[in-house]
C-alpha cells in the first residue's frame, strides 16, 4: 500500500480523485475573509488537486472565469426556471462555454419554508450590507430576460428533459434523485447519469440521508449508467463508503464553503487536501490500492 491511485474518469476526463465540487450559488457572499474571488477562488483551488468542479446557475462569477482560473472547463449545474427557452438558452451557453457536462437539478422544483433562517435574522444585529449588498451578480443570466420568469422550475416533466438533451451536445445528467423508481426513468429516459442528491437537506428535512438511498438505486441502475452522490459527506470514510456501494464520484458542499468562507482559495485547497488524505490512508488501511479495487464487500450496516 505504499502507493495508492485514487484517479477517476467521467465522461472521458480524468480526475485525481473522486471527491468534487458541488454547486452552490452565490459564493463571493461567502469569501469575506479571503479575496472576494468566490467561485473562482474555488476553481483554482480544485486545479490544485485536479478536483471537478460544478458551477451554479446562481453563481457570482461567469463561467469564462471559472474555466479559465480551472484550466478546463467545468460542469454546469441547471435551474431549468419556468421558461424552456430559458433553460435552452443558458444549456447553450454552458456548450458554448466548453462545458462537457449539464446537471439539471430536478429536487428544487418549489419554494420551501425556511423558519431557521427567518427566526434566526431576527436575533442577528450584523448588516449584510458591511460585507456585501446580499444580491450576488448573477452571470448567467446575463442578458437574459427573466421579468416574470420562476427562478426554480415548477413545471419540470420528462418531456423538459428529453428537449433539453436534444437541444446539446452535452452530456445530460439530473441531480437530486433520491429513489430507485425514478432512477429506473433516469435509464428509461435516456439521460447520461445523474447524482443522489437529497439538496444538503436544504429542500426538506424529512426524507432519508442519501447515503441510506444509495444502495437500492444502484441496485435499480444496474451499472447501465454512471451514478454519482452528495449531501452530507464529511469525511475521507464517509466518500469510501459510498464508492463502496458503487458511486463514481462524491460531492461535497459545506465543507468546502466553510473552507472558503474562512481562509478564500488555501481554505478550500486545505478542505480538499484533508478530504484526499484521509481517502488515500482509508483505502491504504483496507488494502485498497485504487478504486477499481473497492468492493461491497468492505462494508456492511450497522
């Protein structure tokens, strides 16, 4: 075990490891403390240990800069919105972008209540204004007339998605499925892969841990597609676990933000490193020298 391969390939690129970036909106209202850079901060740290990346629809930084402070072209996670022609247009902009991969997010498709945050503004004295004005530039939208448009996408169907998928060259995954029947229409459908998504728990508090749905939808895919996983992973153990059951590929989000959030890119890069590390010695524990390697036969339920 003195060397062990952690390299994952995804839709014809590889990447050093199986943990990435998730999407999340927003980010340079995170990045106080380090250069304002959000998104781009974290595009450069994930060059660093050659991490995917996915953008936000909501992003704060466009995804010319992303790109280019990546070195490659990152994924673009879609908000399909209301509008079909919306949705087509930003697709087409992630392609034209150089993206390789379009995840569409199909588990925020209606508001939510978010009591934690209203009741916990009211005993907040601090002024967003002191460190941002609390409306992040969004690029994506860009040009884009939104007046009038619902920013989540509450008449989302099969047909959207199969329009979309024909509307690009790029590969099609949904992000956000949570069961194995609607694993079985994702390979029904024709998309390309999808991610076990339960929204970091932010679009309801109710459902079960992805890591818990994960083993009868890979069950239900049957390897006929790529199934990747986020919502909850902390630590190089909990990502072992889940490509034990047969993911590709772990996200993470908090984790990361927080890095950022403290310390800007060597934040995130530090997050990243520990994530790496901590994988690296579990496999080299279990005598796993690379992924191909993990099996189901290295866990089982408590």
């Amino acid at each position: 075990m003195s060397k062990v391969d952690t390299k994952v390939e995804l839709f014809g690129t590889t990447f050093n490891s199986p943990i990435f970036l998730c999407p999340i909106g927003g980010q340079v209202g995170f990045d106080i403390n380090g250069d304002g850079q959000g998104e781009v901060a974290a595009a450069a740290a994930a060059k660093v240990g050659n991490h995917l990346q996915i953008l936000s629809t909501h992003a704060s930084r466009s995804l010319k800069d992303v790109n280019a402070a990546r070195g490659q072209p990152v994924w673009f996670q879609l908000y399909a919105t209301s509008s079909f022609e919306i949705a087509k247009t930003l697709v087409k902009n992630a392609e034209n972008a150089g993206c390789p991969v379009v995840a569409i997010t199909v588990d925020r498709t209606a508001g939510r209540n978010q009591e934690t945050l209203y009741r916990l503004q009211k005993t907040d004295t601090r002024h967003c204004a002191d460190c941002h004005d609390n409306k992040p530039p969004r690029p994506s939208f860009e040009n884009i007339d939104t007046k009038g448009v619902n920013m989540l996408s509450p008449n989302l169907t099969w047909d959207t998605i199969r329009r979309l998928r024909d509307s690009t060259k790029m590969k099609v995954l949904l992000k956000g499925i949570v069961t194995a029947e609607d694993a079985k229409l994702c390979v029904q459908n024709g998309v390309d892969g999808f991610i076990v998504s339960n929204h970091g728990g932010r679009a309801e508090d109710t459902g079960r841990s992805t890591i818990d749905a994960l083993p009868e939808i890979l069950a239900a895919v049957n390897g006929k597609i790529p199934v990747l996983v986020d919502s909850g992973f902390r630590r190089g153990t909990d990502v072992l676990k889940a490509l034990a059951m047969g993911a590709k590929a772990c996200g993470i989000g908090r984790p990361y933000i927080w890095g950022l959030g403290a310390f800007g890119q060597k934040g995130v890069e530090r997050v990243l490193e520990i994530m790496r590390t901590e994988l690296e010695v579990d496999m080299a524990q279990c005598g796993m020298s690379s992924l191909s390697k993990i099996t189901p036969a290295l866990i089982r339920r408590a």
